[in-house]
C-alpha cells in the first residue's frame, strides 16, 4: 500500500569518514538522512544546549554504538 514510504534512512546509520571532524557522528548521521552535514552540526550544537541529556555525553555515546563505515 504505501510501499517505500516506510523507509526513513536511505542507507544504514554508520560513523562517516568523509565528513569527520571528531568521530564522523554528525556526518554519519547526515549521509544517511541525505542533509548537509553542516545542518546537523548546528543542529546538533543547539540540542546539545539542553538540560536534558548533555551533548558530550550522548556523542560518547553514539560514538561507542554506531559501526564505522
């Protein structure tokens, strides 16, 4: 019925190593989204702001969980 809408990422989630400048997790996640990697770094500055989770923390994080390309 809604074939090939249901998909969200256009590749699997993997760490970047084009567009890296610590780890490749905003690049990574950029890619596989199809966005500017610069979007996501701003983006993820301004989240990373919040009181809720701290932003190194989750980058840490993400950086032991996502695979390397």
């Amino acid at each position: 019925m809604l074939e090939g809408r249901g998909s969200v990422a256009a590749r699997p989630l993997r760490r970047s190593r084009r567009h890296r400048i610590l780890a490749g997790i905003c690049g990574g996640i950029a890619e596989s989204y199809g966005w500017s990697p610069t979007v996501v770094r701003i983006l993820w500055i301004v989240f990373g702001l919040l009181p809720v989770i701290p932003g190194t923390v989750l980058y840490v994080l993400l950086w032991i969980l996502i695979p390397s390309e």
